[in-house]
C-alpha cells in the first residue's frame, strides 16, 4: 500500500454496513480507487466524500482492495452546478461517463483535467448542454471509438456538406453519398458542430450559441453513435432524459401564482 498526495473528484458514494461508506474517487495521479471510511457520519472525512468534491488529499492506494483517505485540504464545492437541477444531473451523467471510459487503476491525468475543467465552466454558468457534448466527443477516443468528422471517408475532402455512413464509420460528401444507401441523413451542421467539437479548445466556448432546436439535433445523434459504437446506457443519462422531459412540461406549462 503506497502513500500518495494527489488532487481527487469523488465520483460517488455508497453506504456500506451500517455506519461505513464505499466511495469512488477519480485521483489526478494515481487513476479511479474505491476508498473505505469507517463511521463516515462522525468521520473528519464526512464533509469531503460527497459526490462532485475535489479536494487535495492524502491517500493510501491499496492496487488490490479498498484504500483508505488519510487527510485532506484545499476543498473546492461546485455550489452552482449543487443549487441547480439540470446543472447537477448533468454534471453526475460526466462523472458516470469518465468512471465508465476507463479502468479502475490506470492513471489518466489528461482525462482527470479535463473533467475537472468542465465541471468549473459548467459551474461558471457555461451552456451545460454543450460543454455535455464536448466531453462526450472528445472521451470516445477512451471507449476505442475514432471517428472521422472532418472529411470525406472516400476522397478526403473537407468543407461540404457531409452526411454520416455507418457503413464507413465516417463521412460521405455530396458526390458519394450513393456509396450507403443508409446514410444517416443527419443535418450538416450537425457535422460541422461535432468536427469543431472533437478539438475544441475551452477559451472557443464563450463564442457559441446554439438554438433549441440544433440542441436537439445534436443530442439525438450523440445518443445513436453511442448507441451504435460503445453500447452504453448509464442511468444518469436516462434520468437527463426524462429530466429535459419534465422541463419542457414545465415551460409549456408554467405555475402561475
């Protein structure tokens, strides 16, 4: 069992026994650990093991079992993004999302940073819509997904009016969209959104703004390239889902005093 000192995001947390608590960390040098608190409701530590905290903590890694939280400091609390619904369920579908992209163990301080950048801009008040779409773009890579959006599967070019091929794992221009029959048909600009999404730097952010109903776009055939390419389905996307349900109920149907 080593020692370390090392920013960390708690994923989430779970109860365990009676008065014991299992908590999932995402830790900047040494990767995803499942750390043991005993008596974690009289523990110093009960402040600090709530799911999206980042803290710099003093750990003991154990690379076969549980390991254990020694110390802590330098606690940060996204406040905005816990004071609002549909920032926080959003942020928890992030959190699910970077658990699932990669081995528990395996450092990956890259994923961790960006992770943890997104949550601060998303906290800031940043669309967290988009900041959503770009974190899911740019983790398919961690799933084994490399997909093309800026050019044409056949004859390279890039600037048209693409349309996706499942078939080709990647775009047809104009001139070979005969090539698959069961092309996608998706909007071009969806296209063009997700090919600016797959480098975009986060300084970009500031600049865009999206309609409702390109959102929309967007969200739809996020969901079917995860569909079809990484075959996951967490449960904190269902509940986005029925959640962006429930407000659009709400905006058509305002409570009025």
């Amino acid at each position: 069992m080593q020692t370390k000192e090392s920013r960390g995001l708690v994923l989430y947390s779970r109860p365990y026994r009676e008065e014991d608590r299992l908590v999932k960390m995402f830790t900047e040098v040494s990767g995803k650990h499942m750390f043991f608190v005993r008596h974690a409701g009289k523990s110093k530590l009960s402040s600090v093991i709530q799911p999206l905290t980042l803290a710099d903590f003093i750990l003991k890694i154990n690379a076969n079992g549980l390991s254990y939280i020694e110390d802590y400091k330098e606690v940060t609390v996204f406040k905005a993004i816990n004071s609002d619904i549909f920032r926080l369920s959003y942020a928890s579908y992030l959190l699910a999302l970077a658990d699932a992209a990669v081995v528990d163990g395996i450092t990956d301080a890259s994923l961790f940073a960006f992770l943890v950048k997104t949550l601060e801009l998303m906290d800031k008040g940043l669309d967290y819509e988009i900041l959503t779409n770009i974190f899911e773009i740019q983790v398919l890579e961690r799933f084994g997904v490399q997909l093309n959006f800026h050019e044409c599967a056949i004859c390279h070019r890039v600037g048209l009016p693409f349309d996706f091929s499942h078939r080709y794992s990647g775009l047809l221009c104009p001139d070979h969209y005969q090539q698959d029959a069961y092309r996608s048909h998706v909007d071009p600009n969806v296209i063009y959104l997700l090919d600016r999404f797959q480098n975009m730097k986060f300084e970009d952010l500031k600049t865009i703004s999206l309609k409702p109903e390109m959102k929309q776009k967007l969200r739809q055939f996020i969901d079917l390239i995860y569909e079809d390419y990484v075959g996951l389905r967490l449960k904190s996307k269902t509940f986005i889902d029925e959640l962006n349900k429930w407000g659009d109920i709400m905006k058509d149907h305002p409570i009025k005093d």
